[in-house]
C-alpha cells in the first residue's frame, strides 16, 4: 500500500514540496533569534536609512534566510493544490512550530549536570545552561507573534494568489506568485512586530527595561519589508525553474489538470 502511494507522482511530489515547506519554516523559527547585519556579512558600510528623525539599516533576523523559500513553496503548493493544500500545510506547520516550543520549554527546566554548564568556558561561554535558554528560550510574545503572522500571511498569500490567477489565467506567473508574495510579507512583517515587540515590550515591562516606541514599530518593519521586497524580486526567476522542473516530472497533461483542480477549490 504505501508502496503504491508513494510511486504516485502527484503525492510524491506533495511530500516532498511540503516537507521542504515544514522544514525552512521550522528551522526559520529556531535561528529567527539572532539578529545580523546585512551590510556587515557582505562585507560593505551600513545604510543609513533615515525614518522618523532617526537612521536605521538592515539588522534582521536571521529567520529571513529561509523565509523566501517557505513563501516560494506557499506559491508552488498553491499552483498545483490549491488553497486547501497550502492550508493544511500551513496549520501542520504551526502546530509543529508550537509543539517544538514546548518541546525546548519542557528540555529548558531539565536540571544541568554541573559539567555541561562549565563544559565550553575555554570557548568563551561562561554558562552552557544560560546559553541553551537564551537561545531557545524566546519570549511568549514572540512565539505568538510569530506564529500569528505566519497563519495570517499564508492565508492572505494564498487568497492573493488566486484573485491574481483568476483574473490573469495561466500566463504571468511571476505576476501572481511574486504579487501574492509582497502583499502577504507586508502583513507579517508588521505583525509579527507589533505582537512580538511593541506589546510584548509593554506587558513584560518591570519598569527600565527598553519599551518599544510605535514609530520604532514602524521604521523597523519598513527596513525590513524593503530587504523581503527585493528578496521576491530576486528570486522570481527561482518559480520558472521550479514550474518548468514540476511540469516534466508530472507530464504537460497531469499538470494541467491538477492546476485545473486547484483553481476549482
């Protein structure tokens, strides 16, 4: 039996374009904790962007190495499965993020044996136990938010899709997966910030602790959709591969009409 399932194209084909999706936005998540410099790891100046009276430039998460692949199989899932595919992956995939949360929340209140929190003082970590909670240990706020913009992006990335499609038929690919892609990571470049950070910041407050300002709030999500928006455009050429690489591991005609099936969701 599962033989058969898997020498079937189609479903072969949605295990292992989904598994990439749970993959990049699994372990985007874990590495979203550290903050880069974009100007820095290549090796030039930063910007300096003037927003609001004050000058910013691309500090980013790091997350964002492997959010454009997530929102590229967002674009493919959706082509040849619909919006119901793309969906049930989307849900999955939240449920996994937050289960891996729990996971690291349940491993974070093990008692350290005295070794390991010594372990890598001659690498310059004083403590591994405040390390591995640093790291893994993000704030609730952050979690939610997180999770919170992923769902609603993929929602609206997959509803953009189709009314982009619906209007245009088959032609203009980059038209619709590029389009649905900048409208969706606008709405979670902000919202994951504004959970995240501008309310997180101000219901975890003890009294000194940095509060997020709004026009803070607002500058950083503005750097950082200006990084996502290039990113789309870079890679639109990256969807042609794909497609062309689908349409002749599936055969013109079986595409064609799994395409015709996912428009009729």
């Amino acid at each position: 039996m599962i033989h058969t399932i898997i020498r079937n194209k189609p479903t072969r084909l949605f295990i292992i374009l989904g598994g990439i999706f749970i993959a990049n936005a699994l372990i985007a998540e874990i590495i979203g904790v550290k903050i880069f410099s974009l100007e820095k790891t290549l090796g030039i100046q930063p910007f300096q962007i003037g927003l609001f009276g004050d000058v910013y430039s691309f500090n980013l998460t790091a997350g964002v190495l492997l959010w454009p692949v997530v929102f590229i199989m967002t674009d493919i899932i959706n082509e040849y499965y619909g919006m119901k595919g793309v969906r049930f992956l989307s849900w999955l995939t939240a449920g996994l993020i937050a289960f891996a949360f729990l996971t690291f929340y349940g491993a974070m209140q093990l008692t350290p044996a005295d070794f390991f929190v010594t372990s890598k003082q001659g690498s310059g970590v004083p403590d591994m136990e405040k390390a591995y909670n640093s790291v893994l240990g993000q704030g609730g706020f952050i979690i939610i938010g997180s999770l919170a913009a992923f769902i609603l992006s993929q929602l609206i990335d997959v509803f953009v899709f189709h009314k982009i499609k619906k209007t245009t038929g088959e032609k203009n690919i980059w038209l619709r997966a590029t389009g649905s892609t900048l409208v969706s990571q606008f709405i979670d470049s902000f919202v994951v910030l504004f959970i995240a950070f501008y309310v997180g910041t101000r219901v975890n407050s003890s009294g000194n602790d940095f509060v997020w300002p709004f026009k803070l709030f607002i500058a950083v999500g503005i750097v950082n959709y200006i990084y996502k928006f290039i990113i789309a455009i870079m890679l639109t050429p990256v969807i042609y591969l794909v497609h062309n690489w689908i349409e002749k591991y599936l055969g013109h005609e079986q595409a064609a009409e799994m395409k015709r099936a996912a428009m009729a969701d």
